[in-house]
C-alpha cells in the first residue's frame, strides 16, 4: 500500500481563488490538513484586522490567505526547484505543510488580542500543531516527528534553511501573497509586482532560495509595493483607531472581570482568557465572530465605558487623531491626561498614543531577532549578492526605518460637548496647537 | 442656511472600491446614513451567505454592495439623466437613499434566516425606514414623509416609476452592482459586461429607465453574465448543502427552545426569534457575527443533532448531494425516509430536498408580484421595443425556466458506518441507483 | 547526439505576452521555426487587418497570435494531455509546429488581398511550407516528410484528428486565441472566458479533444464570447467601410496596370501580382507596409479614382453605408447605379454592396467544406454528447445564421456637392428612402 | 451663430480604448483636428519604434497615445480643474489641442531617424502646426493666432505655465499616458500607478499643476514606475540593437545616394532626407510602412552593407551586445576596429557603440534646456513643496543618473566563420575578455 505521505487524490481538487486563478491540490495529506477544524477556523480570522473599517473591501480571511500561500510554494517547489541538486525532494511535503499552516495560530485580531492577552501566535502555531487536535492527527499519520518538523520550519529552527527561507524571508511566499492579495480585495493600485517573473528566476541554494540577477528589477518593484502598501494599507490611521479602541475594549472586558463584575451574559469563550489559564482547545474556539458578537451584547452592559467602547467598535464611531511627536510632546501629553481626567473622561480609554514603524528592507539587523533573511542576487558567475548592493533604489531605502506617532481621542464627544464643557473646550485647543 | 436636503460636504469623501474604483459622497444626507448603526450593520452580513463555504474569496458583505448600488445610481442620475427633460431633478436625493438602503432589511445568511423564521427582509427594511432608528432619524430631517418616500421607491409602490426602475427592474443598478462584485471576489470568469457602455446608453423615460437600441449587444452581454453567474455561483450545490445545514440548525434550536430546553449559555439575541415577538431593535441586533458564535456555543449542547449540525457548519463538513426529480423518484424518496428512520438518522434533519430555479430572462409573466421590469430598447426613430423582440439570443432564452433538484444527506457518516451497520449500506445503495 | 526533433534549448526562452504572461520555448524546432523569415514576415501582418481604423488598439500582427496558439496548444498537450493514453506522445512536435504555423499563408489585409487576387491563404501556407524557405528547411531537418505533415494538419487532412481539431475544430487553440487578444486589444468588454477551466477539463478521444461535462458552462461563455466578438467587432461597419476601399483600389491598380498605365514609381513587388503569376518569393515579399506605402505613393498618381481611394484609405476618408436588403431592394440598387453613372461617379467604384454572416454555432452542417468540427461533451459516464444537446442556450442560438447587408458610398462627397449638383442631392433621397 | 471654437457636436463622440476606457470628444475642433491627414498619418508611427522586436505586444501607435494624452488633460481641465480660481477657462481648447498635438512632428521610427538626418521632432511638429497644413486650417479657423499659442504650448515657451505643466512636466499628462500605455501593450507587471488618484489631487497654481501632499505616494508610485519602465522597456538592450542596425541602414542608403549609387527601384520619397533639403509635406508623406516597405526593396540591392543590413531588420537578425565601459575599455575598443577593419567588416557598420541614460527624477538641473518642471506638493497649510524633500524614497533616487554602455555587433557571423577565420575568432576572444 502506497504510504500515507505518497498518497494522491484520484482527481486533483481545486480551489478557485482571484489571485492564483486556481489553487491545486493533489496530495491526500494537504487535503485532509485542509480538512481540520484548525484550519477551518482561519475562516473566521481576517487577514488585514480591523481594516476593513477603512478599506470596505478587506474583509478576506486568513484561510484564503493560507492556501495562496500554500500555492505559491507548491508552483516554486513542483515547477522551478525539482529536479535542481540543491533541492531536496524528501524535504516537499514539509514545506508545502509549513507554507500552509505557517498563521495557524492567528487569534481574531491578530495584534490587538496579542497585545491585550500577552500571547504570542507564533506559540500557538506550535502548541496546534503539537498538541491534541485534528491538525496534529493529521500530520502525525505522515511520520511521529512531522508535526514537529512542520513546526521547525515555522519557528525557523528548521535543520534545511533553504525551505524556512521559502516561508520566513524578505521575499517569502507569505509576503508575495499577502501584497497581492490585500491588494486585490482593498482595490488599492499598489502591491503588483511581477510574481510570474520572480519564482521563475528562484533558485535553490544550501542556505536559501535566491534571485538570479537578471530578475533583480522584479525584486525592486516587489520592495517598492511592500513599502507602499505599508503606508497606504497597513498603517492607515483610520484602522489603527479602530485596533485602539479593540485594545481598549479587551482590557476593559478583563479588567472587571477580574475586579468581579457580573456581565448581564457569561462570557463563557473569554473567561479563559481574563483568568490567564488557557488550553489549545480554549484558543481555538475564539474567533473573530466571538468578538464581535461578544461586543454586540457588551453595548448592553452597565459598565458605561465597555459600552461605549463597544458601541462605537460596532457601529464605527473611531476616535479622531493627530499627529503626536513623543520626543518633543511628552509635555504636551501630560497636561492632555490631565485634562482629560478634569473632564471625566478616563485618560487610559480615551487619550490613547500609538506607533507604526516600518523598515522597508533591511540587509542585516543585528540583535533583532524576528529578523528576515536578506534577499541574494545569483550572478552571472555563481556568486552571490546581498541585493542592496546592487540595487541603487533598494540600496537607497535599505534600513531607513520610517516611524510615525499619533495620539487618538474621541472627538465626537469633545466637539459636542466643548460648547458648554470647558474642559472639553481646553483639550481641543490644546491638541490643535503645534 | 442650506436645507439639510441640499447641504454637501465641504470635500466629497471617498470610499476606495474594487469594482468602481471610488465610490464619491458628496450630498450630507447620504454621509450621514452611512454612519447610522442600521446601515454599519450590513458590514456583518455576507453578500453571499454560505457561498464562501465554497468560493473561498466570497467574503465581501452587503454594505460594500450597497455603496456600490448607490454609486452606480449616482453615476447614472449625475452623469447621464441631469440635464434630460424626462428625469425630474427633484428625484435625486430620494433615488439615491433608496439604492443605498435596499437591503437594509436583510437578515444574516438572509435566505436561510427568512425560510426558519418566516420573515421577509424587505418588510424589515420597510420597518427600519419607518421605525424609531438612527436611519428614520436622518431621513425625516430631510422632510417628515421622506423616509415613507425611500421606502415606497423600495417596495415599488413610488409614483415615479422611472425612479423605481433604477432600483428595481432586470437591469437595475442591485444587479449591475451584484453580478459584478461576486464575479471579482469569487475570482470566477463570468460575470463581466460592459457597464459603462450600458450607462451610456441608459435613457430616462415616463415608465422606466431604457437602453438606447445601439446597446443592445451590451445587454445581451449582461443577461447572458447572469445566467452563467447563477448557474456557476448562485446555486453552486455545495453553498446550497451548507444552506440546508444552516436552516437544520435554527429550526432545532427554536424546537429544542420551544419544547423547553435549558441552552448552556443563554441565547439571549435568539430569543424573541424563538418567541416569534420581533421588534426592529432584536432584528438589528442579529447578524452573522452572533450566528456563527452561537454555533460555536452550541457544539458544546447535549442535544446531539443540534450539536452535530453546529459542529458540520462550522468546520465545513457538509451534506454530499444527489440528483433528485421529484416527478418521477417521490416513491425512492419514500422509502429513503423510512430507512434513515430505521438506521436511527432523523430524517427531519437528515435527508433534506431543496430546488433551485432561474428564469434567465423574461418579458412578461402574468400573476407573479416580484415580477422585475423587463427591458426596453429605444430604437432610433425614438419608439420602444421589448429586448426579447430585437435580441435572437435573448428571444431564445426568454421565458425559459431552469430548475434543478437535489437531495442532501450526511454521506460521510453513511460512509463510515457503511461496513458494520446495513442500513447505512442500503441507503447508500438506494441513492446511487438511477 | 539527440535527434534535432529532440533537442532542447540549453535554458527556456519566454516572450512576454499580454494575454497568456509568458510563452515558453523549450524545443530547438519550435525557436528555430520563430526566427525563419517567412515567420517573422507575420509580425508586418496585422491580426485584423482595417479594423485598427475603428479601434485603434487593435494594431497587432498575426506573429503574436501565431504564438499565442501555439502557446496553448503546447500547455494542453504538455500539462493536460501527456500521460493520457488517448493522446499519442509522437504527435507533439507536429501539433506544435501546426499551431504557430497555422496563419503562415495570410497576405496583407488577408480578406481584402484574397478577394481581389483571388488567391487563398490556406493554398500559401501550404506553399510555403513546402517550397524552397528557410520554414521548410528547418522543418525537413526533423524529418524529410515532416514539413508535409504540419501541412496536412493544417489543411486538416492529417491522420490523427484529435491533432486536427487542437488546431481547427469550434473550440480550438486558434479561436481561443483570438478571442481574447482581439478583445485585449481593442479594449471591448466582450470576449472573456475562463480558458484556464476549459484547458482543465480538456480531454483527447480518438476523433478529437473533448470537454468534460463538468465545464459546459465554460464553454457556453465561450460561444457567447464569439458570437459579440463577430457582431462588436469582426463585422463592424466602419471596419467593412475601410475593407470595401481597399478592394476598389487593389481593382483599380491591377486594371491600369493590365491596361498599359504607367506608374510613376513601378510596384515593384505588385507586379507579380497584376500578372497572376505570383511565387512563393514573391508571396512572402508582400507585407502591409508595401500596401500602405505604396498606397502613399499613389496619392500622387494621374488616375483620379486610384488617387482618391488612396487619400481615403490613407488619411480614413471612409465610405458612410446604409442598410440594404438585396431580397427586396434590387431595384432600387439598380436606379442607385444609374444614378451614380449620370452623376460622374463609378459605381464600380462608388457604390459598394457588402455582406457578412456568421454561424454563431452548429453542430453539423452538410455540404460545407469549410465545417469546423463540434463541440463534444464528455459525461460522466464517458459517453460523448453534442454540446446543443446539453446546453439550452447553445441550442437556441444553433444554426441561426445572421446576415448584415449594408451599401458603402462616399456622403461626403455627395453631401458637400448637393447643392449645386441635383444628381447628388438625388441619390442622398433615394438612399434615405425606406 | 456659434463660434468655431464653442461649437459642439451634436452627440459626443467616443473611441474605445484599453487604456482610458473611453475617449470623449464634444468639441467640433478636437473632432476635425483628429480628421486631419497630420495626425491621421501618426498610426503609422510605432510608439516605441523597434520596442516590438523584444516585446511582440508594442506594436501600438503614437495616434492612440495622442488621444489618451488628450483624454487625460481634458479630465483635469474639466473634472479637476473647472470652477477653481487659478485655472482660466478660456485656455482650455489650447490645452486641449496642445495635448493632442504634442507629438505631431514624430518621425518613423523616431529616434534613429532623428538622429540620421539630423532633424528635430519639436521643430517639425512647429512646422506642421503652422505650415500649410490641414491641422493649420483647422486651428487657424478657431483665430488667426490660435496655431501659434498651440506651438507654443508645446515648446514650453507659452505664457500660462500652469498649461505648460500639463504637457511637459515631470508629472504630465504624456507620461501618465504612455507609462500605462507601453505597460499595457507590451505586457509588463511595470508601469502601474493610480491615475485617478493623480487626478482627484492635481491643484491648479500659478506656476504649474501641483499634487496635494495627501497624494503623495501615488506620486512616489509614479516615479518607481516610470524607473521600472525605463529600465525594463525603454532601454532594452534587444531593442537598441535593432535601433543601431536601423541607423547604420539609413545612413549607408544616403552615403550611397550621396555617391551617386543608382537603387533599383527610385527611393522616392527619401530623396529629399537624402538630398538635405525636406519641406513640411515631404516629412509627412514619410512613414513607418514607408521605411519597413523600403527595407524590403533593398534587401535586393546590390550593396552588400545595406542589402545585408536590411536582411537583418527585416528578419529580426540582430546584433550581439556585449557590456563596454568607455571609460576604461577605449584601448579595447581601438584594438576592436581594427581587428574589423583586418577581417573585412567595416567597423562603422559592425560595430556600434551606444548608451542609454535616465535620471528618475530631478527637482533641479542647471543649464540642461530639456529640463521639465519638478513635481510640486501642496501642503495642508498651502505652501508648496519640491517632491523630494517629503518623499524619503524620491530623495534617494534624485538626481542619480544611471548610465549604460554597450556595445553591438554580429556575433551570429563571427561564430559561424570562428572556426576558419582567425581575424573572427581574435574578435570573440578579446570581447569576451575582461
């Protein structure tokens, strides 16, 4: 009997999906893993967070993410490396499994629940994979220890560093898929690039997949959409304000619960999470759904800042920003707390301070140890390249980090009320002056 | 001071859209009902319910779909109709409150909510136009009878038939908006025409809106995108499959609710469902965020059928389907039913029949209310033609209604069970047979 | 040493193309084949010959189509047909070679030039293939009859039908070409169709390449994308305009010539032509860039007639039309003549009728030579179906021929002139008459 | 009676066009300009000259992107621009007419043209615009004047520069055009940016167009596009080899002419180029099909450079390129020549130097004459700012010119001869050395 790790489907599955057109699928053990609730559940995880407040059309899922991801290591694998000496072909059904599941630990909202419950997706990934779920069950039918070298390749701890690299670099699948894709469903004109061009100059290496030189201006246009949609998408002011109001919200949630408040409807999901004591099953069953229909009962509640919050989450009622330098403001900032505690308004909900920081690539990082591979040009000779050197334009940007620093604050009520509030009236005045 | 009616914004705001690039707002009235909760509420509502289930891409909810309609009708009433003796100015600001609020009433995953709970969404848009909401707010400050005019221009029942024809006929700007959307995010190749052609050549008359006889290929192209889009997306039997699920689920949990049983966690927003006492603020207050999170919930109920059906939705393990002609096969499905009985399988829930049908397109049908406006071509000596008399594709088509039956029923348990439990096996064996 | 109908390139060469992304060459044949000259004679032929009068996008040559064929042939036999044991390995090299070579016949402005010298691209193609050119040398060195076998797969009496109908059958590689690239370029909405599904659902039977019946719905959006493309674009009345003046002044020039005119500069390469005694050199030499610049040229000549048809191709001075019913209108064609003769003007010359007509599909038409093969339809239980048997709209619109006739002849003309010459201002009447 | 200049057509007439959707013409000048012979004859004229020898799909003409630079200014004058202060209305028809016009004086395959007989596009384009001319008519008809302020539109020397900024700046209307354009047809991933979003931020001052600093990373994408393009299309090193041949093609037909040589067939409409002495309707009767027709010809001359030269045009049988830095390799390039000269290959025909040179944006070039206007942000307190000092990537790119040498020659005879000729073995040896 042909092993489990060998076996096809009779006829090949696919998926249509706008990005790759289609996404194939032949092997049994990549159909079953999509198969599992753990994957599944990534249907309920948005990719891009809040941002579809902003952007209308961003309400696409981690799941579809997840097989474009998956597709695109499958197209490098099956069509550029085979045959290739420094591809492995034993190592195939690893990395398509980790290009696959490599967000498999997602929270619903991602970064504001992270921020808020101190975890860690990438942990979770692990503790999915590893632990008693259908996804596990899974893998472990290939071999006892897949499941774990699925979880290497991730944690990029894996023994083969040219297929983390297909997963975790600065041109790794997940990247080429999530410019593109968040691209296409916010109907933004930025993140094209010419993929097509790029897996067909991939090359294999011991240490990593590089980009044959003559595909190097392919790789700038990618860089160049990855800047621009960092600015343009991904730090938009407007979906920052809603992950602030997010963050507020979880805190506040929390904050009574451990203080004793009794919520009009048990929070039955949540209550692992305000304890601190949370299983892999807990994890699971928090979906974006949860959320949001947690925080449609919340608007219900007594506690006047937790519904507040939740309503304005719920109906998008976002607080105002304004651009706010730490460095120099640090007073300014000060008295604003100040003024808002004079005004009643609780400075912690409401006088919020929030960064983004993006490096547009960088060659090397030392200390930093979420770093990505840089990205090597393959001469014509063999050789290889750190692309910021040979590329004036990457060379130009490459590790200029570019940060910036807004306050956020409930203008509505302030603008409302600054008529017959003074307070309401000084805070306005004050966060206008420059 | 400006009437509220008349008041623009001191910048026209825009929504960055995938399909119409950017959709403008410039009137205060439409600003202002985007912002009311009823409308933000659409954003938790699926365009397409459970055809995400399948079409991995179809995400996309009913609000962006409503800014487009209402894009499409500004498009055609700025751009196209002002300036025509035929269009009266005076209809604009009504025309374009009613496509943005046609589907305000709608409940989630709309077709199964409606079926189990007997409701019908567009007396609940009716009812939220003309109850105490935020959006009945807004309107009557245009003037106290406006929110009833919107709503009349909804149900077809304005005076203004041109103005009804926008919104409501068999080239309206709901479907012009629909199919092209759902083609985008499902990724699909149908779907496409040429709307900016069919808008240009979009001219107002007393009784409805025409299209000028030198766009009739463009029609043709659009009715035939139609079809394609509701045989290959529409009625997708998979989607259907998870449908029948959907309604298997809310028609045991009223059951078990109305027979008294104690839910886990209490279903408060289900309960005036259950109850069947509804008002505006409960239906607003549904939406699919609470629907999925309480099938989460559920999956953990005692109460093993609605368990099960909980647990098949949301990890996408679905009823496998079966052509079924209820003219000729009523007998089989007869004996189908007892044996599902006998194998300890309710059939209530188990082996579930369900039909699609389509009229591509059709110019009359005597007796049927929700008929939609056929299509009218000017000629060029200025009379009217109905499309079917000038179109030979059209002609062909007319009239001509598809249906198509199926039988959904829990295979993979039938599968499992086939070897050691005979009546799985019969039942197995009845299906397939012709 | 490997046979050089086995030799590979040492790397992969790729064109980029608009419509497929990249075509791929891996076979020394096929790149030896793209660089002969009478290959590279196609890039000075457009693909639509006087249609870019109407859309101005359509400027693109028959070189990019003949790849575009032969891109697809090769993905079916090299992703979807290899390993199938209907399909016959051998038959590749032929099949490929068939499909870039399909158009290598076509002259300038093909339907015009055929018509006038009555010569027949299908007859050339096989001449040239065949007869002394750098196409037949690089095909003999495959083998000494292989040049007369892609021939014979072109005029379709190859043995192997299923190669026959990849290249000429109601759904080949051809048709699915120019579809999407005719509409590409001119930029219509018309002519979409998802060609990836249709690939994949592809299969090869003894007689022909066969769609599964799970991609009918594929194929019936194909059909209707034809049947616009002819009717938007193909057959365009303006486009037909150009093609009538291009007839008239190859006419005039052949019949001075043949009547002892003498050319102020010689046409060189026509004269052959004039002769009706044209070699496969002389053939090959005649491009669209010898027809326009010699159409320049003879701007300046003596001959009236030559000279303003010159002017009016050259700076698209073109022929309005009107419509005209050959059945019923007879007489009035002939009072047209009479009219144009007392008015000075040469209705040889001046007053033009022209036909067209297309089959939008039909499954068998008896008697005609030219028939493409049918559509057939793979079911599920292998059998094969005609595609009108299945599909109730391909049924409707099979074997509904339409015709267009129209009457070209110079308004402008006609119009500056009928105030002072009664003649014309009577033929304006009698062509306004219904 | 109207005035020529205010008259509109009865019904707006439009082209279709993939770049623009649509092209909109209401005015009876912009109509009858594009009806004259001048610009009628720019479809014969390739946009990018020998660009389709390397992308097949660049076959598009200067006719097209005249009337998309038209397109666009006239959506900024008349979406954008109407109704605010700085911009005059009564400059809108020469504006208009300035962007249609703008390449007008366009040769055949214009730079090598230019470059061979010396001639200068801006200064034919002046000639046509007020020569006797069919567009002199048609403008004069608008006032007496009315030629000249469109000449001086398009020389840079007219009074409103803000009208000037619209057809030669940094960020006008011809580069918007044709960036998307040249992506388009040749079928690149490049030259994407959001024009619509351009468009909603251009500001009318003064001076010149100016982009609000809220646009300003669809400016930054602009710019990287417009690298891309020139890098990856513009200076292809494919298509530069086919530059070169054309011009040593030209060259050596007028030295043969110069020295009496006899051609078989009388070059006609070169004689004038060849003689030096070229009146406005001698450069418009020369065209693309003019010169490509006249190749053909002289394939058959007895001259062996030329007959050879045209051969390899005609058949695409270019030269080899090989990287040269003339500041180091002059030595090289010595010894080059006169191995040629040793081998028989006259080093003037066969062995050409050539370079290709961009600066992606500058904000201040002193003392270069062609310098276009920098591109200008308006900032929300209203002052302006030079691009690069905001945009971080701008300023990393701004004012580093990148320059590339190459060299060509024909390396398919010197490897074809290597084995029995030494001269041509020596020749491939010291180029490939380094």
């Amino acid at each position: 009997m042909i092993p489990y790790r060998e076996q096809k489907l009779t006829e090949e599955k696919v998926f249509k999906d706008p990005i790759h057109h289609y996404i194939h699928v032949r092997d049994r053990v990549i159909w079953d893993v999509i198969g599992t609730k753990e994957f599944q559940r990534l249907r309920r995880i948005r990719q891009l967070g809040t941002t579809y407040l902003v952007f209308h059309g961003a309400e696409h899922s981690r799941f579809q993410h997840s097989l474009g991801v998956y597709e695109i290591v499958r197209r490098i694998v099956d069509d550029v490396f085979t045959g290739r000496t420094e591809w492995r072909e034993e190592e195939r059904l690893v990395t398509l499994c980790a290009a696959l599941l490599h967000d498999l630990g997602h929270g619903p909202f991602s970064h504001a629940f992270e921020n808020v419950f101190e975890l860690d997706h990438e942990q979770y990934t692990q503790a999915i994979l590893l632990g008693n779920t259908e996804v596990n069950e899974v893998l472990s039918r290939v071999a006892p220890d897949f499941p774990e070298r699925v979880a290497n390749v991730i944690e990029k701890t894996y023994r083969d560093k040219l297929v983390v690299s297909l997963i975790s670099s600065q041109i790794d699948a997940d990247r080429m898929d999530y410019l593109q894709r968040d691209s296409y469903y916010t109907g933004v004109s930025y993140g094209h690039f010419d993929m097509e061009r790029i897996l067909r100059v991939m090359r294999p290496t011991e240490e990593q997949a590089v980009i044959k030189y003559s595909g190097m201006h392919a790789v700038e246009d990618y860089i160049m959409s990855r800047y621009q949609m960092y600015w343009q998408v991904y730090f938009h002011p407007v979906s920052r304000s809603a992950e602030v109001i997010l963050i507020k919200i979880l805190h506040r949630a929390r904050q009574l619960y451990q203080e004793g408040y009794i919520f009009e409807t048990n929070p039955t999901l949540f209550i692992p999470f305000f304890k601190e004591r949370v299983t892999v099953e807990d994890y699971v069953a928090l979906d974006e759904s949860v959320l949001l229909s947690s925080f449609q009962l919340w608007q219900r509640e007594k506690d006047a800042i937790l519904s507040d919050l939740c309503t304005r989450f719920i109906n998008r009622r976002l607080f105002q920003y304004a651009e706010f330098d730490p460095a120099t403001e640090y007073q300014k900032f000060g008295k604003l707390q100040k003024l808002f505690e004079r005004a009643g308004l609780d400075p912690t909900y409401y006088l919020v301070t929030d960064s983004s920081s993006d490096l547009p690539y960088d060659f090397y990082r030392t200390g930093e140890e979420n770093e990505r591979i840089p990205i090597h040009l393959q001469m014509p000779d063999g050789t290889l390249q750190e692309l910021s050197r040979k590329s004036e334009i990457v060379e130009a940007i490459s590790g200029k980090r570019r940060t910036d620093h807004k306050i956020y604050y409930p203008e509505d009520v302030l603008r409302r009320g600054a008529e017959t509030n003074p307070h309401y009236a000084a805070i306005l005045q004050l966060i206008g002056e420059k």
